[in-house]
C-alpha cells in the first residue's frame, strides 16, 4: 500500500500523517491492500478552479476523484488508483451543517473520492446512487466500528 498526501489548506485542522492513517484504514476495509493513492486537501479557490478545469464547473464542489484505473491503459498499473481531491473549505462547511465532527464528515468524503477511483457513480440511474451510497455507508461503518474496537483508540477516529 502505497499513499501519498498533500495539504495545501490553510489553516487545517487535520495533519498529512493522519491523512495517511484514515486512508490506509480505509484501503484495508475495502481490501485493496496493494493500493496506491494520492490524497490532496484543498481550499475553495483551488477546488473551484480544478473542478472548472476539468469538469466545466467553475465552482467548489467538496470531492474529486481522478481515476487511473479506467480509460486506456488502466490494465497498465492495476494498483494505481489515482488522486483524491477534498476541498478542505467545503468539508468543513458540510460538517457543520450537519452538526457532525470534521473527521467524520473527510472520511465520508475520502470513502466517495476511492469509489470514485474504482468506476462507482452516483449520477447516473437510481439503482447506481444507492448501490454507491450503501457502499459508503459500510465502508464508513467499518473503519469506525475497527478504530473504536480498540479501547487504546478512544471514542474518537484517530486525531
């Protein structure tokens, strides 16, 4: 498992190193043991610029996902996932609204930008938005089930 993180948000609450943790606790509750990732944390002007330039929105969104594992070639470097992109800005905003902790709120986001690197989509048909949502959901579940398994962990995921 190979993962490679970069925080370009500033101020962020969350560190490169703990970045790293939650994601390799999430490649090992979707078994994908031989993995590499690159994850990047954002701010808006950056998100909105990226999702601009690549998707026609010229605005923040709170994930993107730039798979390596489709489209031509992809048979190439099969444990090449590709990159995650997280607006750090948005999440946290999401967070709030919700009334729920930061940490919770990325590892929701991290577990949709992956199933994103591995062709799952949300914006198609019905059956493909919950079969996706439903993914998420157990994934999420998982990593917070094994972390707070462990009574050394505490009763938060890991900071």
């Amino acid at each position: 498992m190979e993962i490679w993180v970069e925080i370009r948000w500033d101020p962020s609450p969350i560190t490169e190193e703990w970045v790293e943790e939650i994601t390799r606790r999430v490649l090992r509750a979707m078994n994908l043991e031989e993995a590499q990732v690159s994850i990047s944390v954002v701010g808006d002007d950056e998100m909105a610029r990226l999702n601009g330039q690549y998707l026609g929105r010229p605005w923040t969104t709170n994930v993107m996902a730039f798979s390596q594992v489709e489209g031509e070639g992809g048979y190439l470097t099969p444990n090449l996932l590709g990159d995650v992109v997280i607006c750090g800005d948005t999440c946290l905003r999401e967070a709030e609204e919700a009334g729920m902790d930061f940490r919770e709120r990325f590892l929701e986001l991290l577990v949709h930008g992956i199933l994103h690197l591995l062709g799952r989509d949300h914006e198609g048909d019905e059956r493909e938005r919950n079969s996706m949502e439903k993914e998420e959901e157990t994934i999420v579940s998982k990593v917070q089930r094994d972390w707070l398994s462990n009574p050394e962990n505490g009763s938060d995921l890991p900071r």
